[in-house]
C-alpha cells in the first residue's frame, strides 16, 4: 500500500506538529458534551468545568509553543501536514464554545460571551482560510497517488461546520435586528459550506477503501474523523434550529425545526454507517497491532460529536432511546479519551528523553 506518506524527520519542521491541536479538541468536546447531556448527572458540570479550564491552558501551550518554532510556511508545503492545519481553529472554536457553556461560572457571563466572541471570530476566520487555502493547495502544487486520501484531507473542511453550531450559541447574544440576522445566516452558510465538502471527501475517501488496501497503522484512527463531520452538521442543525426563532421569522424558524429533526436524524442515520465502517476496521487493525500515534486523538473528537449530535436529537424529538444512547456514548467518550490521554503523555515523555519530534 502506497497511501500518504509521513514527512521525513527534519529540524525545519519543527519538533511540534498541527496535529496535536487535536488533543484541544478532543479534551474541549468531553467538556462541551458533558454540559450539554439531555440528562445532567450530579458533579459532572463540575468535572467539565475543571477539563474546560485545563484544555484552555492547554491551548494557549501549544499555540505559544507552535508559533514559537515558525514552521507554519513548512507545514503547509507538506502534502500530509497541511491537512492538520484545520485542528488549529476548531481548537479554537471548541474552547470559545466551552467558555461559553462552562467558563461562565468562573469568569462571569458578560467575559464568557466577550471570550467565546473572540475566539469564535478568530477560529471562524482561520477555519475558512483553511477550507479555501488548502484545497487550492492540494489542486496547485501537491500531487496524490491514486490511494493517497485519508481521513485527514476532512480536517480542513471541517472547521465551517463547528463554526456554525458554536456560532448558533453567539446568535442570542448578537445585537438584534440586522446583525443577529447576519450570524444567522452567516452559520447556515458555513453549514452548507462544510457539508457540502465534507460529502465531496467522503466519497473520495470511500473510493480509495474499496480500490485500494485498507488503510494500516497512525492512518486508521483518521477513518473516524468522517464521523465526526457528518455528527457535527447534525449538531449545527440542531443550534441553529434552537437560535432561529430569535433571528428569523416564525415560518422559517419553523421550517428549521422540521429540518433539524427529520434531516438531522436522516443525516445521523448516515454517519452510523460510517461509525461501523471505522470500528469495523479499527477492531481488524487493533488485531494486527495498533501502535500509538498523535492520529489517535482522531477517535475522539468523532465520539464527541455522536454525544452532541445524539443529545441534541434527544431533547429535538423527546426520545427515551436516544437520551440513554446519549449517555453510553458520553461514557465510551469519557473512556477513549483517558486512554488515548493516558499514550500521549508517555509519548510526550519519551520525546522529551529522546528529543524526538513528534
């Protein structure tokens, strides 16, 4: 199997990679999705509160630490590394959303919604730089084999969806009238905008399962990340479904309603099959010796996005069902995450010790 191939080791690249913005995200999503469960359970608003605080400080590490090195130029020359560019604004995003949600008990509601409106700017901005820059890149100066498509090539068009189910938060907070009405419509916009290319790589990266060898080693866990794009537009359906009746008028807040629900379980339905598919084969590549990987924080923010996506549903249609799946799902998200948590920092210790670049 030919696939993408990883970047040889060199110092210009930094000892720092893209990728591990992912392990923000990941952390960010256990927070976000606990505050958010159609059933609270006691402490764990709490719980969330502290794992918000701490991907928070996370963040801020690993954005000093990357800008820090200057490798951004020759990240985005490497035809596998850019693609993790995207991980930067959704961590971003998910923090923003976390402040939004948790923050405010420490920090008060007026800087809650000050931060988040900072964070979501600035994540919306670099996430739509993504979706437009990388792509160009990968038509104008990368060339793929013909089994080269991975789960990481969903990164960049990733981040417009989180964008609009986190800017569905901000909507009540925008100033009404004309401006809220813009964030609105601006969300819905982004929705289309990554779902429609989230759909265009998932059948490119479908093509490349059944032509070619199945995928091995650091690149299985990215197969997961379908899922969570495909969960997320379920999750911004549902936002943006709860924000319209204060920015729309009533016919179409209903209509997104209707949407929501009916669309949102058609689309959930959908990303179920791809969570089979991934678990299929990461089950067959956990039998053949999976080694740890930063592309292992690729199962959890896709969990995450089955709790929000489930959740939401839950509450849309009042189904008794869906709030215990929520909760399974939110449990096997608590579990994967102390896992993978549990790899990275033996692998951050040994490249300490050893000076290895990750």
């Amino acid at each position: 199997m030919r696939g993408p191939k990883p970047a040889a080791k060199d110092p210009k690249r930094g000892r720092l990679g893209p990728g591990w913005f992912a392990a923000v995200i990941g952390t960010g999503i256990v927070a976000d999705a606990g505050a958010t469960l159609p059933r609270q359970i006691p402490g764990l608003r709490d719980a969330a509160t502290v794992l918000w605080v701490a991907t928070a400080l996370l963040l801020v590490a690993l954005a000093v630490g990357y800008l820090r090195q200057r490798t951004l130029r020759t990240h985005a020359g490497d035809p596998v590394l850019v693609h993790f560019l995207g991980t930067m604004p959704m961590a971003l995003l998910i923090v923003g959303a976390g402040t939004l949600l948790l923050g405010h008990r420490l920090i008060g509601a007026r800087a809650a919604v000050g931060v988040d409106w900072v964070l979501w700017s600035a994540g919306t901005v670099l996430g739509l730089v993504t979706a437009c820059t990388v792509p160009y890149l990968m038509v104008t100066r990368h060339r793929f084999a013909p089994d080269a498509a991975f789960g990481g090539w969903l990164l960049p068009v990733v981040p417009p969806l989180v964008s609009a189910a986190t800017g569905a938060l901000l909507v009540p907070h925008a100033p009404a009238g004309q401006a809220r009405l813009a964030l609105l419509l601006g969300c819905v916009a982004m929705l289309g905008l990554g779902l429609v290319a989230v759909l265009l790589v998932l059948a490119m990266l479908y093509s490349r399962l059944v032509h070619h060898e199945a995928p091995a080693g650091a690149l299985v866990p990215t197969v997961w990340i379908g899922v969570g794009a495909l969960d997320q537009a379920v999750t911004a359906l549902g936002a943006l479904a709860t924000a319209a009746p204060s920015g729309l008028p009533a016919p179409y807040a209903r209509g997104t309603a209707v949407v929501a629900l009916l669309g949102g379980v058609g689309m959930w339905g959908f990303a179920l099959l791809w969570l089979v598919l991934a678990a299929a084969l990461t089950v067959r590549a956990v039998g053949r010796g999976l080694p740890f990987a930063p592309t292992w924080w690729s199962f959890i923010f896709p969990l995450g996005a089955c709790v929000t996506a489930t959740g939401g549903l839950a509450v849309r249609s009042g189904s008794r069902p869906l709030v215990w799946a929520t909760i399974v799902l939110y449990v096997l998200l608590v579990a994967a995450w102390a896992i993978v948590v549990r790899h990275s920092l033996r692998h951050a210790l040994s490249q300490v010790r050893g000076g290895v670049r990750a």
